[in-house]
C-alpha cells in the first residue's frame, strides 16, 4: 500500500471524500491489517470501507472523531471479511478432496457400480423402484409410496425382499461367486 501518511490534526475534519481518503487511508489500510485482514486483501477492504464512507458522509456529524468513525466502520467490514472467509471454507471444504483417488479406489468404486447395476437388472420391476427410490435416492417409504401410487405397506414388503436379495447377493460375491 503506497498511501501518504498525512499527519494533520484531527481539529480540521475533512468534509470531501478526497480530502478524508487523503487523510485516513493509511490509518484504515493499518488497521484492516492489524484487524486480521491479510495484506492480500487489504486493499479491497479499504476500498469498501471508503465506499460506505462516501455513502455516509453526508450524515458524520463532525465532532473530532473522525478516526473513530473510520474505525468502526473498518471493524465492520473486517468483521464482514471474516465471515465471508469462513463461509467459503465450509463451502469448498465438502466440496474438494484434498487426495486424488487412487487407481485402487477407482477400481474398487466401478466394480462396486457394476455390481449393484447388475443386481439391479436381476429385481423385479417393483422391487427395483422401490430399492432404487430408497436406497439409492434416498426417499422415505411415504414419499416413495406416493410416487408409485401403492400402499404404504406395499413398499415396506417390496423393500425388505429386494434388501434380503441385496445382502444374499453380497454374501455370494464375498464368498468368491458372482452376484
């Protein structure tokens, strides 16, 4: 940041957006800096602070508090920085895997897409729905059974047939035959 330091007394509080940007920046640029604003950063927070500043410089009363008014206002954007950081970490950190997947784990992730694609294709129309609406899309029994027009008993009973199929299927795959 390559602001003039103007050392002016606060007795004369500038009225003009220039004349406070002139003043203060470097004053507010240190603060963001010393308010957890990565240097980085730094200049786009100073420039929203001096934007709500010259959006509310009509209503600073001058009383000699200038720099507290600036401030204040940079506590709130750091503030705002901040939180805006934190979401964004929770967002990607769902979102991107730190490893690749190895070869192994790719592997492992198509057979086993293959294997309940073919276990699929082995189930009655019925059962396939309602497996496929359960246990991969993960609706309820009550939305399933409104989406297939059946009774909500009738799902329960389609369900657990194709699970007991499902885990018979694993248990032949596990002991080395096919599914």
């Amino acid at each position: 940041m390559t602001v003039a330091v103007d050392r002016r007394d606060d007795a004369h509080e500038p009225t003009e957006i220039a004349e406070v940007f002139s003043a203060h920046a470097d004053f507010v640029w240190r603060s963001l800096r010393r308010l957890g604003v990565p240097s980085a950063d730094a200049d786009d927070a100073l420039q929203e602070v001096f934007l709500v500043v010259h959006r509310r410089l009509p209503e600073y009363e001058d009383r000699g508090l200038m720099k507290a008014w600036l401030f204040s206002i940079s506590r709130q954007i750091s503030s705002h920085y901040h939180r805006s950081v934190k979401r964004t970490e929770e967002r990607h950190r769902g979102l991107v895997s730190t490893t690749a997947p190895t070869v192994e784990e790719v592997v492992a992730l198509r057979e086993a897409e293959s294997f309940v694609s073919s276990f699929m294709d082995q189930l009655e129309e019925p059962q396939r729905m309602v497996f496929y609406l359960s246990d991969v899309e993960g609706l309820r029994a009550t939305e399933i059974a409104a989406a297939l027009s059946v009774n909500l008993n009738t799902v329960y009973a389609r369900l657990r047939r194709a699970r007991i199929l499902f885990e018979r299927a694993v248990a032949r795959l596990a002991e080395g035959g096919t599914s």
